[in-house]
C-alpha cells in the first residue's frame, strides 16, 4: 500500500523507488537528444476495441483495462527505440492535480501541465506485467499531457467518453462501465505520433520498477474548462461527495483522497479575520478557545447545501445544529487586516 504524502519515502518500503533510472523525469528540448530512429507503429489502434472500457478508481488512480479489438489482436506499439519487440497495450490511467497545482508526472520545457494519461504496454515476450516489470525491456508507456483551454469545442471521441464517466467513479473502489466501444487511436485524438522523446525509466508509483521505455508525446492536447471540472477533486468537494455515505446516525466514510488542509480554505484571504477569546459551541462549552473567523465567505453551490441538510440525528430526522448567539460581556473582539489590500481572482 502506498499514498502521496510523502512519496520520498517510498524506498523504505520499497527499495527500487531509490534507484538511478526513475521517473518522471524533468525533460528539456535542448538537452536531449536528436536522432534518426523508426518510427513507432501503433497496431490496431485504429480498429475498436472488442468491449466497452469500464473505468475504476483503485484510490489513486481513475483506470481501466484494455480489451482486445474487434479482430480479436491486441493494440501494440513497436519501432523507436522498442527494436523488434511488440508491445501489447494493457491499461490506461491519469494523474491529475488540483485547481491550485498542476497534475502532469514529467515536466517539458519547465512546464507542468494539468493531466497526463499513461498508456502501458507490455513486451509480449513476457506472459504478464507482473514478470515484465521485473525487466528492464517488459514494459513501454506512453504519455500524453492535456493542458485546460477555455473552449468547449475540444472534442475527441474516445477522451469525451472517459471524461462523461468519470462523475461514476468518483469514490473509492467504484467502477463504471461507458458503454461505447471506442479505438486506442481516439485517445490519441490529433495527436503527432512521429515526435516525441524516449527514455529509460520506471514505474512512477511502487514498486517503482526500471523496466519501462517512455515514450512522451510533444504535443499537447487540449482539454475544456467543462471537462476538467470533473476531474479536478479539491478538498471541500471531497467532504462534499461523501456527505450522502453518513447521511444516518453513526455511519462513517473514508473518502479515501489525500488532501492538504490548505485545499479547506479554498481561496479565502488569510491575512483578514476576527479573533476572540470564546468556548466551544457544544457541550460541556469549555471556555478554551482562541476564535479565529475569517472575514471571506466562500462560496458553495445550491448543488453541494442540500447534502448538509439531508444529514440525520439518532431519531432519524433532519436537524439543525446552530447554537445561538451568545453574550459578548466585556470581551474585546479584534480585527486583523492586511496592510496591503489583495484582491483574490479564485
């Protein structure tokens, strides 16, 4: 098991996470290298995959299996720096950040975008991923980065279908089935396959194994404010989608999403608050408390509010849970503001 805490510390638990050949790597147009290689050919790319594709979220990763085609072949990548070897195409998945950092693994150019997909491959002379990755030619992954653009005319078939589902699998361990038989080559949508960089690397999650050949496509695709939305999961929406799993008395729910505690304050400008010396606002009201509010209010849409007034107590009904307003007495209330004025975009 792993998180994203501290992802430094992946090697105490496993080893290969501290190697030489690891990735993401910080890759620089200048500082590679140019040369005249073959390029890749995408087999069966082009033919529709046999099954509807059916995305699960592992909690780390939104992802899925691929299927063979309606052939019956297996999508594969050959050429580059692969030699011979075929590759055959096994899954898909996405890393992604948050509105306030970008979520690409590799940095190009000293630019980190906003979603980078993995397409992993196998060498087919090994009868699993599990004993590829165990080689330092077993596996090859291809990544395309996506960058938001404000459009909503960025459409790409097979992306379009993978982004209407991904509302379905927003909690742990769910999964959900598209119901469109899509191509390899629809993920790609008009992408140029004849540049790119390659390198030696790794797995970028544990066990971090030096047995991938990256592939990472030049080009990046866009992506409409709309769909990124839905694959962006800041911390209070976290709280917000599993609110309807403790709706009755004593439920509990793992939401399963490492957040910071940062993403709770959304944008709220922490230079400006009122503090005061007070109590807790619940039984047994012990006066112990420093108060700090602040003076932003943020915003929550009507869509998110009724979650909170869906809750219910022991006997079962909706409550609310104010207590009222209490005497101020002699107690000074003290307002902090900023010596300079911010404004905050969002």
């Amino acid at each position: 098991h792993f998180n994203y805490d501290e992802p430094e510390k992946w090697y105490t638990q496993f080893p290969q996470c501290a190697g030489f050949r690891q990735s993401p790597i910080i890759i620089s147009t200048p500082k590679s290298i140019d040369i005249l290689i073959f390029p890749l050919e995408f087999g069966f790319y082009d033919t529709p995959l046999s099954k509807s594709i059916k995305l699960h979220n592992n909690g780390h990763t939104v992802e899925f299996d691929i299927p063979p085609t309606l052939s019956g072949d297996k999508p594969y990548i050959s050429g580059g720096l692969l030699d011979d070897d075929i590759y055959e195409a096994q899954q898909v998945h996405f890393h992604w950040g948050s509105p306030t950092r970008k979520g690409s693994e590799h940095i190009v150019n000293g630019n980190r975008y906003d979603i980078e997909m993995h397409i992993v491959h196998k060498n087919t002379k090994y009868s699993s991923v599990e004993i590829a990755r165990q080689y330092e030619d077993g596996l090859a992954v291809v990544a395309v980065l996506f960058k938001v653009v404000k459009s909503d005319n960025v459409f790409y078939p097979g992306l379009n279908v993978i982004y209407n589902n991904l509302e379905n699998v927003k909690n742990f361990n769910t999964t959900s089935d598209t119901m469109y038989l899509i191509s390899m080559a629809s993920l790609l949508g008009n992408i140029n396959r004849e540049d790119f960089y390659t390198y030696e690397g790794s797995l970028t999650t544990p066990p971090c194994s030096e047995s991938v050949t990256w592939i990472v496509f030049s080009d990046v695709l866009p992506i409409s404010f709309k769909e990124s939305d839905n694959v962006f999961y800041p911390g209070l929406n976290v709280i917000y989608n599993n609110l309807e799993n403790v709706k009755n008395f004593n439920t509990t729910s793992d939401t399963m999403y490492l957040i910071s505690m940062a993403s709770l304050l959304g944008n709220i400008n922490r230079e400006d608050f009122y503090t005061y010396e007070g109590s807790l606002t619940t039984p047994p009201c012990s006066e112990s408390v420093t108060w700090i509010v602040f003076s932003d209010v943020l915003p929550i849409s009507f869509k998110e509010l009724p979650k909170f007034w869906g809750i219910l107590n022991e006997q079962g009904k909706n409550f609310v849970n104010v207590r009222p307003v209490q005497h101020k007495g002699f107690r000074k209330v003290f307002h902090r503001k900023p010596l300079i004025q911010f404004k905050y975009l969002g």
